[in-house]
C-alpha cells in the first residue's frame, strides 16, 4: 500500500510569486495541482520564522506550547546564553510522534528540529541545522544513510549543511557568486526528491514528509530577481540572466514536484505548504542602535560594529555585540536578527543595569511607546506597525523563554542588530523577507476539487494530516479540523475522532542541546547572514 | 553501569571512522587524531557531535566549559582521547534526577 498522507513543505512559498510562475506555464504540474484541489492562503504564527513555524505546522501548537521561538533558544529565561537547538526542545507531540503511537509509519526528510533524530517507525534524514560531516547521525534507523550513499549521484555535502557553501554566500553580493548559489539549490532538491522518490517507491510509509528549503533561501539572495512587482527593475543583461537561472530553479521545482504527486499516487491525500509567505522589505530598522540612542543599551566598548565594518571586520565583530554588551548600562538588546524580538535584562548581580521587577511594567509600557513612534526620517512613515507583548501572543508552559517584545515592521521586514548612525535608512534595493501569509493547496480523496477557500492557519495543518491519517485528532491542539477543505461525504464516510491530550509535555529521554560557545554562536550568525539575516 | 574510559573510547572513534569514510578522509582515527585542524571540524560540528554524545550516554555535559577550555589553549583544538576523556569524566558522576 501506499503513503495515505504526503506533506510537501516549501519553505518560504508564497502565491505572489507562485501564481504568476504558474499562468506563464513556468511550474504547469504546480497549476494542474492547485487548480484541480482546495487551495487557501495559509497564515503562519508570530514570529513568521522558519524553525517556530515549522514546528508549528508539524505539532499544531504555538510556540508557547511548543517552545520554539527562534534559531536559536535561551539557555534559561533570565539568561544571555543560548544553547544549541534539538529536536528535544519541541516539548509537545509532533505528527509523526503520535502516528508512530498510533502504530502507523512516517517518513520525515529535512525538517528543522529533527536532530538527535525521533526513533519512530519508518525513516528521518535531519534538516535545518545538520552539518554535512555528521549527516549520518542525521539518519534514522541505521543503515538508511549507507542505502542513500548507494543512489547515484548521492552527495551529503549539498543534502546536508556545508559552511564553506554558506560563507561563500555571504559575500554573496558579488555578481559571480549567484549562479552556483541558485545551482547549488538546484542540485539540493534533486538530491531530496532523489531520497524521497527512492523511499516512497522501496517502502511507502503511511506518512510521508518532505521538506524543500531552497524557495526561501532563493527568495533571500534573489527576490529582486523573483518579485513580479520588482520585475521591471531587471534590466542589464546579468541581471536578466539571474531571474532566468531562478525560473530554471522553479522549473525543476515543478518537475520534483511533479514526481511525488505522481509516487504518491491517486490514493494518497497530497498536501503542499508553505511555513510562511514573503515579501519586499524597503528600509533598514537598526533597532540596537535605537536603544542605544536611547539610553536603554550600551556595548563594552562604546562602540557596536557597523554595516560597512561587517564587510572589513569580518564576522568576529559582527557576532560580538550579541555577548560583549555591557550590563551595567543595558536595559534590553535584541540578539538575534531573525525574531524581530526585544529582550529586557532584568536587574540581577551579573546585570546591575537591568529592569527590577518593580519597573518591569513601566518600562515595557514606555518602550512600546517609544517603538511605535519612530519615523522613517524620508518619507515620515512610521516603522513600527505593531508591538506585541509577550503574553499578547505567546501562552503555554514555554512563555518565559520568548522575547519580552515582538516588533511588526510597517514593511513586514526584519531589523537589523548592528550598530549605525542613523536607526532608519532605506534600502538600495528592496529585499525579500517573511511575510505572514504561505500557501496552502491539497488534493486527494479526502479533499475538495478545484476551490479556493478563505485563509487557514498553519495551526490547522496538524489536524488535518492527523484527520487524513485516520488518527484521532488530540484535544490539546491549537488549531482546529479545517472541515472547508473536506470533500462532501468525507465525514460521514470518516467520522472525526477526538482523543483527550493526558500530558501538555512529553518527558524527554534525550538532554538538552549544548550551550554555545562563542564561536559556534558566531558560525550561527554566519548561517544566517548567508540565509539573508543580518544586513 | 558506567562505560569505562576505553569503552567510550572505543565508541567515540567507531562513530569518528564511519563519518570519516563518509568524507573520504583517507587519515585512521586514533586517540591523538585532532578534530579541528585533522578532521576539518567547526564549532558547530562539536556541538553537533556533543550533542549525539549527550543521546548516546542519557547525560547534560557542560561542553560550555569544554569550549571555554580550549579557547584559552595556545593550538585551538581538541583530539579524541580528550573528548572521551571529557565524557568519561561526565557519564561517570551518577545521573541526578
Ligand atoms: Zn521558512
């Protein structure tokens, strides 16, 4: 028999890109999907990032119930370490944990937070954070990774995370360095497909997942390129030829996706998903240097490293400002330049600068109206759109770990967290950055045919792989039975299951990830300055 | 029961030689192989393989102070009979609760 369920993620995928790459017949067997299920805008959670909104649709909780807020995670709530993120801080039921429960087999191929990998029924191949030297620890059961390293073309430094590919990104503004990035995509989800194929057609588990990252990663480097909006700005003929290598990548993208629909099989309910849209951002944020204008931040040596300084300093000053702040006189920092988030130092002995529990209020209450006061000092535009306080998002046992602030830019981007004269500039170009709303579309026995409904939530994917599996649907979930997408009979035929959720958190066999040291904490900052992070 | 030093020895360079001959590496593991400037490891690798070691033997490990340690070395690096040295001395302290 084959998968009942197929879960294809597309990290990054957005209809603003998708819609028009379709009608102008660059991705067909994409179209024929979405046009022939039920397709729906799908709304991620806050903050619009891959590792939470990952985590999200594969648990269907939020990230105060699953405890993935960011890249990274706080070694402690008070604390300024982070640690290394594993697949034990997900501290709920994931799909594939509660169909091995359930006595049914998955198949989970590159997702982040799949390291030390689940010894479930069935096969993982470890995504997000895995270094290509390590990948075979990143295989489940053992013996898979020597399978794969039978299938022509196998090769674990583009399946798997290679920092030399990486740093090569991040000077990735030189005109040279774009092709091989796309190519090496390219040849990234061929490598995948290959994996996925080869399981699905040898031992076709009940679930089958399968992750494709390199939409977003395209979209960082290259969404000048990509955006149709922005397309009248890719005039030189290097420029034409770089949107032309990104539609080949669609191209292929289409013709992998293609390939397991059709292994898949007509039997199979097929889902294909985004973790969140993307988007222009049009001007830079430099919220550090805001708050050191303020008052409410200082850096030991008075001085943090500036956007030109990254180029000539390397990444050792880049990375610094996250650990050489100086408590004595910061009040809050935002470390990471992923999460949009804001941390408040909380007054202890290693922080005599820090908020007591007294002012706490007062001076969250005065930040917020002090963020959303800032002005593009051009246009006279606000920056800030929004700021959400912690529990205004978050809820469940992880509360404590996630930012004190959650800043919604006016052009949905991101800020940046180096240091700079001026806290608001405008952008050379417009750079591509998360947006709340991904794609859903779903085709399949258990669907509807050729509809558009309104938006879902990615808190509903959860339910409904569950719902298509056969399983009972837990109580605790976040996100309800999406019924709009199920075809008439459906739930006759299958009535809905509901199963009472006994524990809020699973007990964890496997420790912890380690601290970081300061210089895997600044290969981090490199991952993600190549990923499009830090500006 | 406690694995003895040898025993984790042993296993540490078992997994060392397998991923080893997934990169072609034609150098054998021994205890004196060196993960960084031999092996071509990163920081994050470390925390990655640390981050198995801790699965493998059911133990937190503060590699924060390993790190912390050969930071202050005069060569940066790290051989494999001081990382099973290191785990020895961690798997050794009973589990707490
Ligand atoms: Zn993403």
């Amino acid at each position: 028999m084959g998968a009942r369920v197929v879960v294809i993620g597309l990290d990054g995928a957005t209809f603003s890109v998708l819609d028009p790459l379709m009608q102008a017949g660059v991705m067909p067997r994409l179209r024929d999907f979405v046009e022939s299920g039920v397709r729906a805008e799908l709304k991620s959670i806050v903050p619009a990032l891959t590792p939470p909104a990952w985590t999200s649709l594969m648990t269907g909780r939020t990230p105060g119930r699953h405890g993935v807020f960011d890249f990274f995670r706080k070694d402690s709530p008070r604390s300024q370490h982070i640690r290394f993120q594993t697949s034990a801080d997900i501290g709920c039921e994931t799909l594939w944990t509660l169909a091995d429960r359930a006595g049914l087999r998955s198949t989970v191929l590159n997702f982040p937070l799949t390291f030390p990998v689940p010894r479930i029924d069935g096969y993982v191949v470890a995504g997000g954070w895995m270094p290509w030297r390590q990948l075979r620890l990143g295989c489940h059961p053992p013996g898979l990774y020597d399978r794969l390293a039978a299938l022509s073309g196998f090769n674990p430094r583009e399946l798997a995370m290679d920092m030399t590919h990486e740093e090569k990104a991040l000077e990735g503004c030189k005109q040279e360095e774009y092709d091989g990035w796309i190519d090496l995509h390219i040849r990234r989800e061929r490598q995948w497909a290959r994996v996925a194929a080869h399981l699905m057609c040898k031992d076709a588990t009940d679930l089958v997942a399968v992750l494709f990252d390199g939409v977003d990663k395209l979209q960082h480097l290259c969404w000048r390129f990509i955006d149709p909006a922005l397309e009248h700005g890719v005039t030189s003929d290097w420029e034409r030829a770089i949107r032309d290598r990104c539609l080949d990548y669609f191209r292929e993208l289409d013709a992998i996706l293609a390939e397991l629909i059709f292994l898949a099989g007509d039997e199979a309910n097929i889902v294909v998903v985004s973790d969140h849209g993307f988007g222009s951002q049009i001007r830079t944020f430099f919220v550090n240097a805001w708050l050191e204008q303020r008052g409410y931040l200082g850096w030991v040596d008075g001085c943090a490293s500036h956007v030109n300084d990254s180029q000539v300093l390397g990444m050792a000053r880049l990375a610094k400002h996250v650990y050489e702040l100086d408590w004595q006189r910061t009040k809050a920092y935002a470390p990471m330049p992923s999460g949009n988030g804001i941390h408040i130092v909380r007054a202890d002995q290693d922080h005599p600068g820090g908020v007591t529990d007294a002012e706490y209020e007062a001076f969250r209450e005065r930040l917020i109206g002090e963020l959303v006061a800032v002005e593009d000092p051009v246009s006279g535009d606000r920056v800030v759109a929004r700021v959400w306080k912690r529990e205004e998002i978050f809820d469940g046992p992880y509360l404590e770990l996630a930012p004190d602030l959650t800043l919604e830019l006016t052009d949905g981007g991101l800020v940046s967290i180096l240091g700079s004269e001026a806290v608001v500039q405008p952008r050379p170009h417009a750079t591509g950055t998360h947006r709340p709303y991904g794609i859903f579309a779903a085709r399949g026995p258990r669907f509807r045919r050729g509809v558009r409904v309104p938006a879902l939530s990615i808190l509903n994917v959860a339910p409904l792989v569950l719902y298509s599996l056969g399983l009972p649907v837990p109580s605790g979930l976040d996100g309800e039975l999406p019924f709009e997408t199920l075809r008439e009979g459906t739930l006759l035929a299958h009535p809905v299951r509901y199963a009472d959720q006994a524990e809020e958190t699973v007990p964890h066999s496997v420790p912890a990830g380690p601290e970081l040291s300061a210089e895997a904490e600044m290969e981090i900052m490199k991952r993600l300055r190549a990923l499009g992070y830090v500006e | 029961m406690t694995p003895t030093r040898d025993a984790i020895l042993e296993h540490l360079q078992q997994m060392l030689r397998e991923l080893a001959s997934d990169w072609d590496l034609g150098e054998a593991i021994t205890p004196d192989t060196l993960l960084f400037s031999q092996l071509g490891f990163q920081s994050l690798d470390i925390v990655v393989l640390g981050t198995a070691l801790q699965e493998r033997y059911e133990r937190e490990m503060p590699f924060a102070e390993l790190f912390a340690n050969i930071g202050q070395r005069q060569v940066r690096d790290l051989s494999v009979g001081e990382l099973a040295e290191f785990v020895k001395e961690h798997v050794g302290v009973s589990a707490t609760p």
